[in-house]
C-alpha cells in the first residue's frame, strides 16, 4: 500500500497582466500527475529547474492548493485549504529540509530552540531537551553547541541542524528540496554519508528533489523524472539510469560532466 498517493494532481497559475486589454492567461506549473510513494522506500525526483519538482513536492506536502487532483497520506486526504491547525496530524507525519541552511534557521534562536520547535508547535508531549540531545547526537553535533546560535556554525554543521529540525518529532517521511546543492564538496558528502546512515537505521521514506543525479543514485532506490510540469520517465533508479528510456533522460545524463582519463 502507498504511504503517500497523488492522483490527477495539477497546478496552474495565473499570469500577470501586462495591460489591461491583455486577457487572463494561466501557465501550467504541474500537468495531471499521478504518483505513488511506497512506505519505507527512497525517490529522487530530478529534472531541470522550471520542470515542476518544487511545485509537486508543495502540493504533496499541503504547502499548496491544487487546481485539480488530490492528494492523501496514510490513506487520509489531503485539504490543503483547511486552516493550518487541522493539517497538524500531516505535519507530524513529515520533515522537510530546505536548500539553504541559514536562510531556513531562525538567526534569534540557539541550535535547540529550533530543534525543538516542532515538538512546541504542535504539542507533542515529550521531555523535549532529551530528545534535542538525543536528535544532535543522531546528526553528529556535540552537546554543548545547543545553546549557540545559526550564525556560529558552519554550513555543514548548519544543515545538520535543519536535519534535526527535521526528524526530531519522528515522521514517517523525510522530504529534502536540493538539501545539499548549497554546500561545497566535502560536506555535501559527509550530510549525504548522515542521510544514508538515517535510512539504515530508521523507516524513513525519503522523497529528495536534486538536480545532483549521483546524490539521488546513492540515496534513491526510485527515481521519478521531470520534464515542463510532467512525469516523463520513473522507475528503479538503477534502470532509468543505466537504460533510459525517454529522450529528455537521455538528455539530462548526457549533460554530466565527465572528467577525461589522464594520459599516460
């Protein structure tokens, strides 16, 4: 059974007029799609900015209304218009981790101040300055950076309390939208080595928006590709990876750069 299942699930937006004798024109930002995200497992959903992967990830996510189509979690629909209070049984059930680290960090609060803000916000009982420690610890944070603030950790270190933020309140599904294209080599591979060990030793079900398509093939064991608002190809990462089927998948690992063998 999915945990997650979108059907017929479409967004458009209205677009500005430029005068007033110009009509009401709508673009399409997500086509009819229909997606099915099984419990326990990893989908990376890839594609070129514009192709509709952020706007997808808002509507599965109740960030978003859509036009048309539904969407339920748990076997429970989705209402992304009902007031904020009623989608907490949703929120508890997700994490999301956002691209830029320190734009997604309250600068006046400390490291456990943030971390604990989900259990707060939506009344989870629970011994919350254990369970801060216990979540820095899983990250590999020390104890005594709780009490400093965003501006005194480095990026790395700054998204590993995003990904704190995240999963200290336990959902059953971790999202991340690009969670490592803001940081440089050597971190990206220490968060991307901490978010496979999470996989290991949890039931996470992760669903990463990346433009990085080793990182989805090192985290994703499903693989969804986007082409202008539509699902063009999915299916085991492996598969669409090494056999790719469509044109625009095609295209998209062409585009990866190669670094040429040394001459002897």
């Amino acid at each position: 059974m999915s945990l997650v299942e979108a059907r017929g699930l479409r967004r458009d937006f209205v677009v500005p007029k430029r005068s007033v004798f110009e009509r009401t024109r709508t673009q399409t930002a997500l086509a009819s799609t229909d997606l099915d995200i099984v419990e326990g497992s990893s989908v990376g959903i890839i594609g070129e900015s514009g192709s509709g992967k952020s706007t997808l990830i808002r509507l599965l996510l109740g960030l978003d209304r859509p036009t048309a189509g539904r969407v339920s979690v748990d076997g429970r629909t989705v209402e992304a218009s009902a007031p904020a209070r009623s989608l907490h049984w949703l929120r508890r059930q997700t994490g999301l981790v956002f691209q830029d680290p320190y734009a997604s960090l309250d600068p006046r609060m400390t490291a456990a101040q943030i971390i604990a803000e989900p259990l707060w916000a939506l009344g989870i009982d629970a011994d919350h300055p254990a369970r801060v420690r216990e979540v820095l610890a899983q990250v590999g944070l020390e104890q005594d950076m709780a009490d400093r603030y965003p501006h005194e950790f480095s990026g790395g270190q700054r998204q590993r309390i995003a990904l704190a933020r995240a999963i200290v309140h336990r959902p059953r599904i971790l999202v991340g939208d690009e969670p490592l294209s803001a940081l440089d080599v050597t971190v990206r591979a220490q968060i991307l080595e901490l978010l496979i060990e999470l996989r290991r030793t949890t039931d996470l079900t992760l669903v990463l928006v990346s433009h990085d398509i080793g990182v989805v093939q090192n985290l994703c064991d499903t693989v969804v590709v986007m082409k202008d608002g539509s699902i063009v190809e999915r299916g085991a990462t492996t598969d669409v990876l090494l056999r790719p089927t469509h044109d625009y998948t095609k295209t998209l690992l062409a585009a990866i750069p190669v670094i040429p063998a040394a001459e002897d």
